[in-house]
C-alpha cells in the first residue's frame, strides 16, 4: 500500500489515492442539535460537514495511527452553529490531535465528569484531546473551518452516548456572540 499522501497545508485538502470520504448533512444530524423543528426546516440535502480520512491500517489496530481533515461548512441550526456531532472514543484511553488550517471555530470538550469547556481554534492552533474526553468542533465564522487530525487506529467513535446524553453544554450564537449554554 502507498502510506504517503499530500496534505494542502492552506485549504486542509488531501490528495491521495487511498482516501475515505464522508459527507454529513442536515439530514445525518437528527438528535444532534438542540432545536430539532429548525433542523427540519432546512434543506436535508444541506453539507454540514466533510471528512477526508487516511486510515493505513484495518480499523482497530493496535499501534497504528489515522489521520484526517474535517471541513465543517458555515451555517446554524436556529442559534446553534453547523457543528461535527462529535464522539468519545470507544476505546476510552485514546487521545487526539486536532490542528487549525482555516476558518475559525471552537473546539467543545467534555469530561467525563459531564464538565464542558470551549477553547478557540483559529489557523495553526494546535489543540490535545485528553483520554476520556468527548470531543465537538463548531464552526463560529463566515467562511469554511478546516482542521486536520491524528488519532490511534484503535480508537473507536462511540456515538450513542451523544445522542442519548448529549454535550452538557451548547455553542449558540446569543446577541452575536458565540456563547457556551449549559442544557436546562
Ligand atoms: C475526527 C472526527 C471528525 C468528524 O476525525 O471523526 O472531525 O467528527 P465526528 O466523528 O464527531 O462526526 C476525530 O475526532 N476522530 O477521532
Ligand atoms: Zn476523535
């Protein structure tokens, strides 16, 4: 297999041969936003979200490493910001790396003790997401918020647990501010 690929360091873009894609849209996201009728009153077929992933080794590896570019597109869902429906890692103990390239944003972490803080991300922000830690990107700008990533291949996404659960607190654009909400 060919284990080398190009990252366009300005867009986030990869090229490569050997590449996953995923798209998420309004219609992928249902559970994930706190206003669920504004959701629905958009165009299903709306980008949210897109993913380029390089994964050289088969899923749940032990000792290998993935790395991807997530492109989260701008827009809200009623006052909350297009956002990834974020994840603990299954495997509990797996940590991550998210880097900034474009665009600005807010990277949501969640302990396990259900404390939710919010960081700034903008490009080259570099930014460790702790074991145990569940993790959000939100777009908060005008423009496209491009970050690239790097996580162990045995890693696993656990999302059920956000959508029963969900993130104690919310980004949502309050008198045009970016604002951390704590879920009533
Ligand atoms: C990232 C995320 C990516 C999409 O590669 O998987 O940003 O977010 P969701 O997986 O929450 O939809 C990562 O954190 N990998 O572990
Ligand atoms: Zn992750």
């Amino acid at each position: 297999m060919n284990t080398d690929f190009n990252l366009d360091i300005l867009t986030g873009e990869l090229e490569g041969s050997q590449l996953y894609e995923t798209l998420r849209t309004i219609r992928d996201m249902e559970g994930y936003y706190h206003d669920e009728s504004a959701r629905e009153g958009l165009n299903p077929q709306t980008p949210v979200y897109r993913v380029q992933a390089f994964q050289p080794v088969p899923e749940g590896t032990e000792g290998g490493l993935f790395f991807g570019t997530t492109f989260v597109y701008p827009g809200l869902v009623g006052d909350e910001y297009f956002m990834t429906k974020g994840h603990f890692h299954v495997n509990g103990s797996r940590s991550e790396y998210y880097v900034t390239l474009a665009g600005v944003g807010a990277l949501i972490l969640m302990d396990e003790g259900r404390r939710t803080t919010v960081t700034p991300m903008k490009p080259g922000s570099v930014h460790y997401i702790p074991a145990n830690t569940a993790h959000r990107v939100a777009n908060v700008g005008d423009s496209v918020l491009a970050f690239m990533a790097c996580w162990p291949s045995d890693s696993g996404h656990d999302y059920g647990s956000i959508t029963s659960e969900g993130f104690s607190a919310r980004l949502r654009k309050v008198n045009g501010n970016a604002t951390l909400v704590e879920e009533a």
